[in-house]
C-alpha cells in the first residue's frame, strides 16, 4: 500500500496545471469507479466475503488512479509529439 502511494503521487518531471488537472481528473473516475465497484459488490457478496472485498478496494482505488493517470499521460505526450 505504501508502494501503491508512493508511486501514485510521485512528482513528474514537468509540473503544471495540466498535469494537476489530469491528477484531479484521474482520482474523480478512480473514486466513481471504486464506489461502483463497492455499491454492486453489496449487492452481490456477503459475510466475510464482504469484508475481503473491502479491504483489496482500498488497494484498487490507487491501482485505477494510477492506470487512468498514466493513460492520460500517454495520450497527451503522444499528441505533443504529432
């Protein structure tokens, strides 16, 4: 876990309102979808199940924060260099 935050709020080279933007951008749909993910895993899971499930979304959040972060990353350094 400490890993996950390590690297998911690691300063990049360039710094500017653009890279807070996606940060920004990136922890609002890595927070939607964890909060899909625990609503229909309510729905669906139940006794300590329950409790296993909550306890790897706590590492999913960061897991999708990363994922989204860095996607968006490379779509904008990509069209940077066309």
């Amino acid at each position: 876990l400490i890993g996950l935050y390590m690297v998911a709020f690691s300063k990049e080279k360039i710094e500017d309102e653009f890279i807070n933007a996606l940060r920004m951008d990136a922890m609002i749909k890595a927070f939607i979808l964890n909060s899909i993910i625990i609503a229909l895993g309510s729905l669906a899971v139940y006794g300590i199940h329950y409790v296993y499930m909550l306890s790897i979304t706590q590492y999913f959040v960061l897991l999708a924060y990363i994922i989204i972060f860095q996607y968006n990353m490379h779509k904008y350094t990509c069209k940077n260099e066309e």
